[in-house]
DNA sequence: TCAATAGTGTCTCTTAGACACTATCGT
DNA sequence: ACGATAGTGTCTAAGAGACACTATTGA
C-alpha cells in the first residue's frame, strides 16, 4: 500500500471481515459448512443462512491467513487443513451496515471425526449438500455469500483438473478408487479409471503405504497417503475434459 | 462476511488499501510501474520505491475493482486495461501505522501513447526494467512490495502457459510474431514458432484484420486482433515446459 | 539475386482415452 | 466357482516439439 495524501487517518475505513468456505465429501457428495444468522432484530440478514466469517480480531490474529485458520478452529476443530485464499470482495453495498470488504478463503476437510461447535452467538453450524455438477445451492443465502459460494466452487473444480487438491477432503489414508471418486464427486462427471491410476501415480504425488483395506467386501485395495500434506502438488498435464478430440 | 459479535463498531478495524502492480512490454522488456514514495519525514518509508496504490474513497469507489481502476487511470491515463486480482495481503507488521490489508490487483496494458502522472504528492512515477526470468528487480521496496510484485510475476508466468494474457501487453493490433516475442519476454525463454503459430491459431482467440504491416524492412505481417478484449480465453491445452519427454 | 523475416508441412514422441484383460478377495 | 471390485496392458489418436521447407518483401 501507499499513501497518497497528507492526512493520515480521517479518511472513513471499510470495515474488515474474513469468510470461510469450508468443503468437505459426505455421503458420497460435496458438501459445504453453513451458519445461520442470529434471528435477533438489528443484524443484518436474520434467521437466513451464511458463510462462517467474521471480523479480524488485530489483538489476536497476526495475519489474514491466522484469522481465516482460527475461526476455521472455532467452528470445526481442525487444525491444518488445506487452506486458500480465494479473493476479496469489496463495496458500498454488499453489507447494509457499510463500506465492507470480506476476505474470502476456501478450506478442505476430511469428514473425519468433525465435531460442529456452535458459535458464541448460539447459532447453529450445518453440513450443506451441493447437487452434483452445480455451483451453488439454489437457495438465498446472506449478503453476498451465495456469489462467494459459487466463486469457490468454480476455482475448485478448475484447480482439481491439473492437481491434487481432491485428496485433501479424504482421511489421511486413502484408496485410489476413493481418490476417484472424490474427483468425480467435484468434477460431476465420470472418470476413466486406467488413465486416472496413470496420472496421479505418474505424477509422484501420492506415497503407497504398507497397509490393504480389510473388512472390505471384496478385493483389498492398496492405502496411499500424499506424500506431503502440506504443499499442493500440481500435475504436469491436465485431465481432458472428457472425450478426446471430436 | 458475518458477525459473531454483539458489539457493531467498537472492533478496531485495520486500514485497507488497493495496491496495482502495472506492467507492460517496453523496450523488449517486460517493466512495472513504480512510484516513488515522498521524503516527508513522518511517512514510512520515506524515499523508497513502490507500488502505485491508496486508501480506498469510500465515497468515490463503488467496488474493490472501481477503486483500483480509478487508481490506474489515475497514473496513466489508460481506462480499459486487463485487470485481475492478485490476492490481499494482510498482517499486523507489514505496514508501521498499524494492522492494514492490502488488495493487490494487476493490471496488463499496452504500451502506447501512456502518459505517467505524477501523484498529487510531486512524487515521481517511472517504468523499471524486470531482468528476463526474473520475479523481482533486485532492489529494496517499500512495505512488502517486493513480495507483492514477486508473486505478480509469478502469477502472470503461470497464466501465460494456457492463455492469451500476452495480448494485452500489446497495442490493439499486433502480428503473430509480435505476440510470439511478448510469450517469449513473459516467460523468460524461447518459444517454437511453429507450435506457437498452430496453438494460438487454434485457439481461435485472436482475428485476422484485414492488413498487413508495411514500412517494414522485410517481408509484411498479417495484422490481427484480440476477439473479445473484455475477456481472457483459455487455450484448451497448455504450452510445454520447453524440450518435450526428456 | 540476396538477406531477412513471415509463414507452412511433416515427422516423431508422448500421453490421454478407451476398453478388454487379469488379480484377489468374500461367500 | 462366482460375483464384485482392484488393478494392468495395449491400441489409437491427437497434440507439441523439432526442423526443414516455401513465400514475400526491400535493396
């Protein structure tokens, strides 16, 4: 940033908020965590259902991402999911109260061992189902959050075709036939199975661990685990959009 | 964004600001625009270099992006530029006046008949030459400018490897061997003209107009132009890494 | 006719899709 | 043995790199 004028403060400041979309796969689909606004009268969009966010707290958070991670915390206990920032919206009028602008992250989570807190605000926290293929959840939602929602599905499902982000809403320890399915569940479509197993082993972003799945119906099938959880491993060609050529 | 708390205003709010990372092909160069910070003693970093940027007018800017237009306009006269959102960047210590985010944009423009403005502070405005490959210019900034810039020209890199971006470094009409050489500035290496020629033909992102250049030493060039400028196209597959297989 | 740049044709190698095939489990 | 899912082999087609080739200008 930089100043371009002499005073230092009167200028009037937006107000700051950071606003998380966290996805998880559930039941065989995507899902999204929702909270619902507090019904009192004087809070904007009462009863309807939001994005979990808030303000950034400049006592606690040293950084936007700290603020994003510790209300992820809040609201889901997990630690170290996979995070990013997706934007920042900001106008007059996409909050009542004033001239806001809301950084916008988007988190992937395993479906494991998630306990939903409810806020200090007693509001209620929810898993979401998103129909397969769509890129929202043909419902209103407050402020401007059901653009925020389609925006990170879009990013998400753009990003999955050349990298590996779909592991990170499995547990640790996965099959590849799981893998698969998670990239169906985000891509809505079917995946050819053969030229899949190439790819993502061909790209080196997954380790084979020495363990099979048991109790299963049928054949085992090998566990894997990303060979590092921290870093998002982009592959080296994309997957097609389907049918070759035409 | 949602509100967690009782309590409306009495949060401290951090300060925001939009900050633009310019750039253009000059001189068969890739340069960005940079500002020089005035010497006031009191202003930080006083005499340093730095992104061209400011508060937003809550009066003036309707949205994020109209403020970093009018910004731009402001510098160079330009009014319709490729303009995208680079991300913000948000902490406690990265500006000395207390906890500020910043949205940094980017913003590709031709370099054609572009005036610099000076600032309303006399401070100076000047193109400085990014070294080819590089992702700084190898000096200190102001603020964490230097970070900001670095992952603009990350950003710009990676985009070029499947989009049309280098079109808009470019005056309006262009020759394919123009648009070749700004690949080649972008991206820090040569580029396979015959490949380069097929995919961007392919991609049908650009028009043949209906001249060629002349004056010219040797043999003309066909003219062609951005189908749609308002929009960025993707190219259905991306630009290899240089010598295939290996 | 030559130098220089614009623009094309074609060979090869790699890879994604398709799909049939084999492998390994519980019952 | 059989059903079901896990996992592999192989054929084909298309795109990208490489590079030699042709085309069109000014001098």
């Amino acid at each position: 940033m930089t100043m371009d004028r002499r005073v230092l403060v009167p200028i009037e400041r937006p107000f700051v908020t950071v606003d998380l979309v966290i996805l998880t796969v559930r039941n065989d689909r995507l899902e999204v965590l929702l909270v619902r606004r507090p019904a009192t009268t004087g809070e904007p969009y009462p009863g309807l259902w939001a994005l979990p966010g808030g303000f950034i707290d400049v006592g606690q958070d040293a950084t936007l991402e700290d603020c994003a991670r510790r209300k992820l915390r809040e609201k889901t206990g997990v630690e170290s999911p996979y995070l990013e920032q997706l934007g920042s919206y900001g106008s007059a009028s996409r909050d009542p109260r004033g001239w806001s602008v809301t950084q916008v992250y988007f988190a992937l989570i395993p479906d494991e061992g998630i306990a939903l807190r409810p806020g200090g605000n007693a509001d209620t926290a929810a898993w979401w189902s998103i129909p397969e293929g769509s890129t929202n959840l043909g419902m209103d939602l407050a402020f401007d959050h059901a653009a925020l929602l389609t925006a990170a599905l879009e990013r998400l499902r753009s990003k999955v075709e050349y990298t590996s982000l779909p592991a990170f809403l499995l547990p640790r320890e996965f099959t590849l036939p799981e893998l698969q399915r998670a990239y169906e569940i985000v891509l809505g479509r079917e995946v050819e199975k053969s030229a899949f197993r190439r790819r993502v082993l061909d790209a080196e972003v997954i380790r084979k661990i020495p363990k099979k799945t048991r109790l299963t119906e049928r054949r085992p099938a090998q566990l894997y685990r990303l060979k590092d959880e921290a870093n998002l491993k982009t592959f080296a060609r994309a997957f097609g959009q389907g049918k070759r050529g035409g």
